[in-house]
C-alpha cells in the first residue's frame, strides 16, 4: 500500500510549525501505524533528513505514551485502540493520512508530534494517591469488596492517561482523566478515605495548569482508548461538590 | 464552600441551577400559554395576576437574574473553554461517535435563544407589563396592557412572526435536549445506568414543553386566518 502523509513538523517549543508532505511506498496492511512512521523516519534517515518525533513505548496499548491526531481523531479511525495498535488495514492505498500532535494549551508541543504532558503528573501529584503507609502487598481477599465496586474500580482504572481526551475535547478539558484516577480510588476501601480532599486537589491543580471545563459532549469517552466511560466524571462531579459544600 | 464559584466544576454548578431554574419557568409559561387556546378570559385573568403587582415585579426580576447569571457564566465558561483549546486549532476534525451536534453548540444555540428572547420581551412584556409599570394606560400598538389574549393574537396573525418564533423555539428545543440531562450530570446525579435514561427524559420533556408552545402558537395562527 501506497500513502501520501501530511504530517506537523516543528523543530522546538517556540518555533513556528507547518505541515510536510511525505510519501511511503510498498507498506504491508499488517504495518502498524508506528512501524509505518518508523518506515518513515528510516526513509528520511537515508536521505539525510530530520526524522519524524513522535512519542511511543510499550507498542502494546498500556503504557499511555503514544498520542497523535490521525485524520481528525485521537488514536485514529479505530475504537478503543491506541495508535500503536492501529494497523495500515484500517486505510485504502493511496489515501492522504493527516497526522497531528494533541493540541491543547495544557499539552505544549515539544517537537513535531511529541507534546508536554507533564501537566497530568502533576495533577496526580495533587492527589492520585493515599497517603498512607499500606505495608506489604496484603493476601487476596482480606479486606472483601463487592464485586460491582471492584469493577466499576478497574474500569476507571483503565486509564492510561494518554491524553486523547484532552486532545479531543473541544475545550480541552482533563475531566475524564481526574475522574477516572478519582473514581477509581474511590470505590476501594483503601482509596475512599480520601476521596473528597482528593477530588478537591485535583480539580484546584487541573484548573491551574489551563485545563478546560467539562461541558459534557461525550466527546472524550468516544475517542478514549480505554472506553472510561463519563458516569466517572458524574462522581467526580458529585464528590467535589459534597467536598465543597462541607468545607 | 466560599471559594466553590471560582473552580471550573463551581461555575458550571451555576448553569445546572439557573439552567434548572428556567426549565421550570418555560413549563409554566407552556401552561399558561395552554389558557389562552381554551380560553382568552382566563388568559387575561392570568395577565392581570402577572402584570405590575408588586410579586409579579419581583418574579420578574428574579427571572431576569436567571437569565442573566446563566447568560454571563456561559460566556466566562466558553471563553476560558476556548483558551484551554490552545492557539492552533486542528487542521482535521470529524465528528466523535455518539457526540449531539447540540452538545458542541449550545453557545450558538444560546445566542439563538438570547435573540429570539429580545423579540419576544418587546412583543410582549414591553407592551404588557412595562406598559403598566410606567402607568400607561395603551401599549405601543393602542392596546390595553391587561389585553393579552387580543396582543399574543395580533402577533401570531403574522405568518412572519409564526416563522421567526418556531425557528426561536427549534434552537431552544436543541438547547434543552442537552441542557436537561446536562444539568444533571453537573450537579452528580447521574451513572452509567441512568444515563440512557435521563437523555430520554430530557428529549421527552423538551418536546412536550417546546412542541407545546409550537403547536399553541399554529393553533393562534390558524384561528387568525
């Protein structure tokens, strides 16, 4: 397969960036869309020009690191996938891939396609932990939590926080990435405790670092890798709230 | 509590509230509307209960505070909404699966609504309750201000009037039917299982509150003719 790439090239944080058409050739339907960029980047390596940067690291879909806007959306025409499990198969030959970094004044751009997502650390920095000393790992079982919450739990907990629901979201909101490290927390016996100071921190932080607000379009759960669903924001929602209003 | 209103969830709480607040207006101006299809004495004795006593004044100032508060939050909220975007915009968009149009457009659809809300206090409360706070005893079309079944029938007599009030009414109705579960899942009380059922709910009673006020002002139009 044959395609023709638009790709955003910016050589540092201040410079002024601009989109540059590529060519590859001969790419195998199994490619995947990472090893197609690696192709790329070889290509332009033997030609003596600055290759594409681009974020990536597991190539499993569970480590959160690669991004990238493919032809209008986070992850690219696929549901629940990260882009390096994206496959070529999912294009026609000869089509005209146009690939982004995430855009958000939150998400400054590095280089190229690779951009600062420095400011999610910091919101889990805030409050995405419990602070206490938990010991060593406890047997299975000891402290019994119903099913429902364990699961309602690990679906939070799906979150890799790559940042496609800030890139997708039209006000650049990090809603579904708060509520899913709050939420996820907060349905275990260990996490609950804090789950109100823990809401509050997150949100003050998230709202400093010039993350929007939530206006609830369900944009971020459609392009979500992992399908966090929007009911997490809900409880995040109704824990700030309380928090709020018994302070 | 006191700083609640400076954080981004504080400011939307405020929308929920006032959203909530004139969601509750509209379905009583439906019902009172409904008066005048049965009966034009007792939509003027509904008039005249609402025209310048001292309670009506202060619902109406009430009102206006609503409309204000959620008009003003909703343009802090998008222009602070509009800067987190950053300054380059994505060259390529498509639209997410499962995303409204009215969900990414209720500032457009509010100005629709805000417009159509200018017309409407002209039409009506400018020559009805105004006309009665500044003493006059005629409004600007020589009617009597306490005449509102003969003025809402002047007004829906004109074909253009009908147009403009159902386009109003059809950018209402996309404002409510987001608005409604919206609010909701604002103020928390929503889950994966009430989701589905609260967007029901909220296209249900858009309809039946904006169909209603449709289908009244036809009924006026058609009787004029």
């Amino acid at each position: 397969m044959n395609f023709k790439l638009k790709i955003w090239r910016q050589a540092n944080a201040k410079a002024q960036g601009r989109f540059e058409t590529y060519e590859v050739k001969d790419i195998s339907a199994d490619t995947s869309f990472l090893e197609m960029l690696d192709i790329l980047n070889n290509n332009l390596i033997h030609e003596g020009k600055e290759p594409v940067a681009f974020d990536h690291d597991c190539r499993e879909g569970i480590c959160g690191m690669c991004s990238l806007h493919i032809n209008g959306e986070a992850h690219g025409p696929d549901t629940e996938i990260t882009t390096c499990q994206l496959h070529m198969r999912k294009f026609h030959d000869g089509d005209t891939i146009t690939i982004e970094p995430w855009r958000s004044a939150a998400f400054p751009v590095i280089k190229d396609l690779v951009v600062d997502r420095h400011a999610f650390d910091k919101i889990m920095q805030a409050g995405g932990f419990i602070s206490v000393n938990t010991g060593g790992v406890p047997d299975a079982n000891t402290t019994p939590i119903p099913r429902a919450d364990a699961e309602e739990s690990m679906d939070a907990a799906a979150c890799i926080g790559c940042g496609a629901c800030v890139a997708t979201c039209k006000n650049g909101s990090a809603m579904l990435f708060v509520a899913a490290r709050v939420s996820s927390l907060a349905k275990l016996p260990q996490g609950k405790v804090e789950t109100l100071s823990r809401a509050k921190a997150m949100i003050a932080k998230m709202d400093e670092l010039g993350f929007g607000g939530c206006t609830n379009t369900r944009a971020c759960e459609a392009e979500c890798p992992k399908g966090v669903s929007i009911s997490h924001i809900a409880r995040l929602n109704r824990k700030f709230l309380t928090a709020k209003f018994k302070d | 509590m006191a700083n609640i209103f400076t954080s981004s969830i504080g400011k939307k709480l405020i929308m929920s509230i006032t959203g909530a607040f004139l969601i509750l207006f509209l379905t009583f101006h439906m019902i009172m509307n409904g008066a005048l299809v049965f009966s034009d004495e007792a939509y003027d004795a509904i008039v005249r209960f609402l025209g310048a006593n001292w309670y009506a004044l202060v619902g109406t100032v009430i009102l206006a505070a609503g409309v204000v508060f959620h008009f003003v939050y909703a343009i802090i909220l998008t222009l602070g909404n509009h800067k987190a975007r950053g300054n380059i915009r994505y060259a390529e968009t498509k639209r997410e699966r499962g995303v409204e149009w009215s969900s990414k457009n209720m500032f457009v659809l509010g100005l629709v609504v805000i417009l159509g809300l200018l017309l409407h206090l002209f039409n009506f409360w400018y020559n009805m309750q105004w006309t009665e706070i500044i003493g006059a005893h005629t409004n600007s079309l020589g009617m009597s201000p306490t005449d509102g079944a003969d003025l809402v029938r002047y007004v829906f007599s004109h074909p253009g009037y009908v147009i403009a009030y159902i386009i109003w009414l059809v950018g209402l109705w996309f404002h409510l039917t987001h608005g409604m579960w919206s609010m909701m899942q604002t103020v928390g009380w929503n889950s994966k299982v009430w989701m589905k059922r609260l967007k029901c709910i909220s296209y249900i009673l858009s309809t039946i509150i904006v169909g209603a006020f449709m289908l009244i002002l036809i009924i006026l139009y058609v009787q004029s003719l």
